[in-house]
C-alpha cells in the first residue's frame, strides 16, 4: 500500500462536475481496496471561479495547484461568458495552469478502443488498432508569444498580431519527451512543422534533429511539413507512433485525431512539466472534449474521458501501472459489453447515461479485482 497521494480536482464548468463524479467514485473504490489513497482537495476554475472570485483563476488555486503531486481537470467554458474580454475567458484557467506549473509538454494520446472501430467517421479497416500519441508543446508559441494585442492605425483601422516564438531550450525539452515516448512504444517519432514558410519551424526541424543524432539515434525521426500531416492522418492515419509538434498545430492535429477515434468523449490527456531535483514532476490531466454547455446537468454525459484521464495520472504521477491498467480494462470491457452513453450509440448497444456509466465501470472494476 503507498502513502498519501495529493490531488488537486478542477471539475470547472458545464459537464465538468458531472463527469468528475464518476471519477471521484473510481477513486473511492481504489481507496477502499487498499489500492491507492490521495488526499483530495477541490477548487473552482473557469467560469466557476469566475461566477464567485472575479476571475477564472485564483492565486489560492494555482499555489494549490502548485503543492499537490497531480491535478485532475475536468472542462472550462460556457455561452454565458463568450462576450468576456480576453483577460476573463474562462480558458485562461487551462492557459494560466499551463504556465504557472510549466507544464510544457501536453500528451494527447488517439487510441481507437476496437469495440468502436466502427463509431470512426473513417472505414473501421483504416482506423483499428489506431494507437497515436501527439506529444504538443503546451507553454509556448504563438499562444504565449510576444508582441500580441489588437492596435489601431493611423487611419483608423486595426490590426491584430500574435507570434509564434520558439527557443532551442523550449524545443528540446519538449523533443525529450517524445523521444522517451517513443523508446516505450513502436520507436518512431513523426516531428511536424512548417519548415517551408516559418523560421520557428526550420529552428524547430534543425533542433529536432540534432537531439535525435546526439542523445536519441535508435528512435526512427522523421519530418512532416503540418499541413501533410493533416491530410495524411485522415489518408493513413496508423503510419504514425508519436507525433511531436507545437503549440497550436498540435491543437489542430489533436482535435483531428480525436475524430479518426469516433468519439471525443472517449479521449484523455496528460500535460507534464519538468521534475525538480527530487523527482517530482508537475502534471494535470484532463479529457480533451470541452465543457459541453449544450448537455450540460442532464446527465447523459460521456464520464469515461475523465476516467481515463485519472488511468493516465495514475501511470504518469505515481508510476502505478498495474493500477492504470485496472481501470483501462474495465472501461475497455464496459464497451465491449456494449454499454454506451449517446455520443457514442451504435445500433444494438444499451444507451446509459453518466451515473449508469460510472456504475457499470465499477461493476466491472468489481470483477477484474476479484
Ligand atoms: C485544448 C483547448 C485549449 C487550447 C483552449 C481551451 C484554450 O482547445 O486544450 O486543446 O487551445 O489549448
Ligand atoms: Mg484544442
């Protein structure tokens, strides 16, 4: 049995919390089989930290943030702050944990559960057995770069700028981390640019490649220009093992192979910083679909994102991969016996909505722990 795990939960907004909940009971019945025991603690974020402190995150929340071992984030966002000014968006709660913890590194694994290899807009044959992982860089380019703003010109109109920047440090450590990736799955990382028309990204191949040579040559490294790779993850999407890339094409990609998944609602992410000299890595995890305000309190929401993302805090934080496993298994058997939420209804299965869900992942917990 380990020591006392500290855990920070963000469930933020729309279906955040009802998600979370489930997430909280996996976590219950971990503690009650003498598995795992965290100490938990909640805070608001988002437009819930927004709605009670002003703002959507609080510098009581980030120091939170800062002294736990890992942070469970469930979604930020909703209609009623979509005319907020730029420094009151919710998402400047994910964007500001991103920064404060230097969590550069955001890992966005596209895996296609075989249960619903046919749920994929794509033919079952080009999508099963998809298993890729984008590794995003997640505190820098053009969504932190500077100069940015919206200025007026002289004559009156504007003129809105943001930067893509990159510095050598900031890509190799973010390569490290694919190439680590890559030694503990197929060895091969696809890094992902525009070599062609930007200098961040002939700055970006060069650095790639020399970290490659140096530290990381037994790993197959090759080159993509963004927008091929695109087109090719829709064309042949199972060529790829790991895809390193940047800020805001990994946003485009991640969300793009999502899709090649069947179901957005399906997917986790874990976004890791640098360890300090004891070894303590700051991290979050969360489900890579929003805060879904159009199904939100109705209890039909897809739990079993956040679930896997907590299966992802468990072997990236604590190292506890009997245990992460646990709970893949009994998610990937509670769709093989054909329990579905909607967003992911397929002819002939059994509809069931968030809590059902959460029991059925238990029920099968129960029995692979038997
Ligand atoms: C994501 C989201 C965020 C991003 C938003 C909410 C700021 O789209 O995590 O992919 O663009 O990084
Ligand atoms: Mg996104």
């Amino acid at each position: 049995m380990s020591a006392n795990k500290k855990l920070l939960i963000l469930p933020g907004d729309g279906i955040g919390p009802e998600i979370m909940r489930e997430v909280r009971r996996v976590i219950d019945w971990m503690d009650r089989r003498g598995l795992v025991h965290f100490d938990l603690q909640e805070d608001l974020v988002g437009g819930a930290s927004l709605d009670v402190h002003g703002v959507p995150l609080t510098d009581a929340c980030l120091a939170r943030a800062r002294a736990a071992d890992a942070v469970l984030f469930g979604a930020v966002g909703g209609p009623q702050y979509a005319s907020f000014g730029f420094d009151k968006r919710p998402e400047l709660a994910i964007l500001g944990l991103r920064a404060g913890l230097g969590l550069f590194a955001n890992l966005r694994p596209a895996q296609v559960f075989d249960a619903l290899a046919a749920a994929s807009t794509l033919k079952p044959e080009i999508v099963r057995g998809l298993d890729i992982m984008i590794v995003r860089e997640s505190t820098g380019g053009i969504y932190f770069g500077q100069p940015r703003g919206i200025e007026t010109l002289p004559d009156g109109t504007q003129r809105g700028i943001n930067t893509e920047v990159y510095t050598t440090a900031e890509i190799t450590r973010v390569a490290r981390v694919a190439f680590e990736m890559a030694r503990q799955r197929q060895g091969r990382v696809t890094s992902v640019e525009k070599s062609n028309v930007m200098e961040s990204g002939l700055l970006w191949r060069q650095t790639v490649q020399a970290l490659h040579d140096a530290e990381y040559a037994d790993v197959a490294l090759t080159h993509m220009y963004a927008d091929n790779c695109a087109m090719q993850l829709v064309r042949a999407p199972r060529q790829f093992d790991v895809i390193l890339t940047s800020n805001l094409f990994g946003d485009l990609l991640s969300d793009l192979a999502s899709m090649l998944t069947g179901s957005l609602g399906m997917l986790a992410s874990a976004t890791l910083g640098a360890a300090d000299a004891a070894g303590r890595r700051p991290a979050l995890y969360e489900p890579i679909h929003g805060s879904a305000p159009d199904i939100a309190g109705r209890g039909i929401a897809n739990p079993l994102a956040q679930i896997l993302s907590f299966a992802m805090l468990l072997r990236y934080s604590f190292a506890l991969e009997k245990e992460a496993a646990l709970v893949e298994r009994a998610v990937a058997a509670t769709l093989s016996a054909g329990l579905r939420t909607a967003d992911i209804m397929a002819p002939g299965c059994t509809q069931l909505g968030t809590t059902a869900m959460g029991d059925a992942v238990l029920r099968e917990l129960d029995k692979l722990a038997a």
